[in-house]
C-alpha cells in the first residue's frame, strides 16, 4: 500500500493540528489492514507476492519499504528471478499508486540490463596477532564486511569492520606479544543469514573450543553503550573487573545486562553463542540507525561519527588486551532463561544453524 504520508511520527505531533495526527494514524492503519487482508485472500505469504506475479506474467515489480524517516527507504534483495525489481521512494511510490488507484495508467519507462553471471566465491578475511603463552586460546574481534547494495554500508556495517581494525592495529603497536592469541573476523554473507561466521563456527572448532572471549559490533556508528552477558552465568564477574581497568570516560555511558540472554540471530556473536562459546556484542548509541541508515540507500560515508568509533576502537582495544591477560578462562554456566513475553512460554538456547554454501543453499531455505 502506498503511505498517506512521508512525513515522520514526530513531525506530525509536533505541528499537527488537534486531532489531525490520531486521524492520519487511524487511516495509515486501515490501509495497512485493507492490504494485509487482500494478501491473505491471496492465500500467499506477503514474501511471495513478488514471485506469484512473476509467474502470472508481470514485466516487472515496483516496491517501496520506508524507513519512517525523511527520505530513507529500506533496500533488500529482489525475491524476482527473471524480472526486475525496482524500489521507489515513498513520495515516488505513493505518487505512481494514486495515479494507477484512480485509473489514470501511469506508464513507467525503465532501463534494467543485467544478466547473471553464476556464483561467486565469498571469503572471511582473518588477522592474526599469535598469543606467546597460550596461542591456542583466542580471543576474537569480529564483524560483518558485506553489506546491502542500497548504499555504501557504511554504519552497516563498516563501521562495525573499521572498529575492530583499529583496535588491531592498536593492539599490535601496543602489544605485539600477548598471551592469547588475538584475531580479528570480518565475516563474508552475514545479511544473507550470518554465513561466513557460522561457516567459520563449522571449519574452525579448535578455535571456537578455545575461545576466551569474542567482541561483536554491528548496529551503527555511535558509542558503545550496551553489553549483554549473552546468557553466561559468569560473564558479569569478568567485564566487572576488565571495566574497573578501563578508562571511565570509555566506559561511564555503558548499560550492563548479566547475565542478559544469547542472540538467536541478527549478527554474527549468534553464530558462537549457540555452542556455547564466549561471544559478546557491543551495542551502540543509536544516531538514527534503524531509522535512517540501517539497509536503505542513504548508509554513506558522510554518517559516520569518527570521534564516536576512535572512542569504540580504543574500547574494544583495551577488552581485548584484558581479556588475553585474563588468569582464568570464562566459564560457559547457562543461566536459566525466563518466559518470553511475546510467547508466554520458556525460552530455550538457540541451535546453531548451517551455514548456506552456495547459492542453491540459499534459495532452497
């Protein structure tokens, strides 16, 4: 359905005349009810529509996923095999809607040459600093380097990938000789279902069962200031006395969950804490992330924060620097996991999955 209006929320409740706003919102709602419904009668899953017209004879899919903010659309991958897909802005989108709802026959004129080239190879890129004391154990900086094609990926996530190479670099003029050795992951196909970090979890479990501890960053460009347990009993005994180590001014904005619950998915920390193993995200300030530049065509270098990442390089530097000079390992006690609020019922430790190899993998999940 095509939005009846491309302004933000709080836009409208900021000028809004009385009532004005709650009338869009009902109207927003019914359209998006009326079109839920007519998917329904379809007797087709909405991520399917695409595919169905495809086969019925469409020449090609117009679709538009706004972010809800000025501007932004969210871009994905074309559910079309043989036709094109075209995303439009969602002033773009509303406009050619309107024209065809009151039968006026927009006609759309539109260059798409492209043919398919087969398969292509993907490859984790992996560092390494080798530990002098213990170089079978690991610990493991890690983040995604591919990204969705509407922009340049630039919060999502080379700023993630930018992170943990600073941090090496730090750590290898700082500290060439440490005890564990240190590695850094930047992961191939993690938007398509974290597949270079679990490919790694399946090749690679002499370092997975010697992990110490590893450090995810994905969600954005701002400050570090979120760190979950990931469900491990112990998790918050270690961080407590790394951060007491640390600089406050690094560390003064960070809420702590511990034991916090494991990542069934969503980035790469999933890929290990399944197994368990050790693994730990690092969240972010927002800066309009999911609003502004997660997966749409305005994720570009000019949204970069950089006093925010030296900030996170430098944190991330000084983790992995106590966590190789850690005297005990990070015990894998699991906590009990509570009642999910959406289900009602217990949750239970996410299984790890396999990791698609190829592209009939994919396409077949």
């Amino acid at each position: 359905y095509a939005q009846p209006t491309c302004r933000p929320d709080d836009n409208w409740e900021e000028y809004a005349a009385r009532g004005s706003f709650e009338r869009m919102r009902a109207h927003r709602d019914s359209l998006q009810q009326t079109w839920r419904q007519r998917a329904t009668r379809l007797g087709t899953p909405a991520t399917e529509i695409a595919r169905r017209l495809e086969q019925a004879g469409a020449i090609g899919i117009l679709s538009s996923n706004w972010s809800t903010g000025w501007g932004a659309n969210r871009i994905f991958a074309a559910s079309t095999e043989t036709i094109p897909t075209f995303d439009l802005s969602c002033e773009d989108y509303g406009l050619v809607f309107r024209l065809a709802e009151h039968g006026q026959g927009p006609v759309l004129q539109a260059e798409a040459d492209a043919e398919f080239t087969g398969a292509a190879p993907l490859f984790n890129t992996i560092g390494i600093i080798r530990g002098t004391e213990m170089p079978d154990e690991y610990v493991l900086l890690s983040a995604h380097y591919d990204s969705w094609d509407g922009g340049s990926g630039a919060t999502d996530n080379g700023t993630g990938s930018i992170t943990m190479l600073e941090a090496m670099r730090i750590l290898k003029a700082a500290y060439p000789n440490p005890k564990r050795t240190i590695m850094i992951g930047l992961w191939a196909s993690e938007e398509q279902g974290l597949n270079g970090s679990r490919a790694f979890v399946q090749d690679h479990p002499e370092v997975v069962g010697g992990l110490q501890a590893l450090f995810n960053q994905d969600n954005g460009t701002g400050r570090i200031v979120r760190v979950s347990g990931s469900g491990l009993l112990a998790a918050g005994e270690f961080f407590g006395r790394w951060f007491s180590k640390i600089p406050q001014e690094l560390t003064s904005e960070i809420d702590v969950n511990f034991p916090g619950t494991p990542s069934g998915g969503g980035t790469d920390h999933a890929s290990f804490i399944c197994v368990p193993a050790p693994a730990f995200g690092l969240g972010s300030l927002d800066w309009g992330y999911f609003r502004y530049t997660w997966h749409t065509q305005v994720d570009t270098f000019d949204k970069l924060i950089f006093d925010d990442l030296k900030s996170n390089a430098t944190l991330t530097a000084m983790l992995a620097y106590l966590a190789s000079e850690e005297p005990e390992r990070i015990p894998l006690d699991r906590r009990v996991l509570p009642v999910s609020p959406r289900s009602g019922e217990q949750m239970t430790w996410p299984e790890c999955r396999s990791s698609d190899r190829s592209w009939e993998d994919y396409r077949g999940r």
